[in-house]
C-alpha cells in the first residue's frame, strides 16, 4: 500500500512509500518518535484514502505527524 507522511502544521509531503507491513508501520509510528534526518516528530492520526487511478481504485495510508517539541534543541 502506498504511505505518505505528512507534517499536520504544514500539509508538507516529508516522505511517500510503499509497504506490504500496514499494520506494523502503523503500530510503529504511534511508539515514542518518528525521526528522519531533519527532525523528530510525533504521530497526530492517520486517514485512509481510496482514489481512482486509471480506472483501478487504490488505498493510500495517509500519516500525519506533528513536531516533537521535546526534541527541539535551544542555544
């Protein structure tokens, strides 16, 4: 299925994938953080959206994240 991580504040697309393993991607980015190497985030919620491609309806896992406060660092 097709995975797309969303940044809520901004609408910003910070990552599209693909996984055969919904349900434990899912399970994994509701844990402590999701990082990737510009930041630190926590899970919001998720959607999951059908669409027509093609004439061949699709699902898309739609994950929305918001910043991890606790992560930021301050000089």
């Amino acid at each position: 299925m097709n995975v797309v991580f969303v940044i809520t504040a901004t609408g910003e697309e910070v990552l599209e994938m693909v996984s055969t393993d919904v349900a434990g991607l899912l399970a994994a980015v509701q844990g402590e953080t999701v990082t990737f190497p510009f930041g630190s985030f926590k899970y919001d919620f998720h959607t999951l959206d059908h669409y027509l491609e093609e004439s061949v309806y699709r699902q898309e896992l739609v994950i929305y994240l918001k910043v991890d406060n606790s992560q930021v660092t301050t000089l």
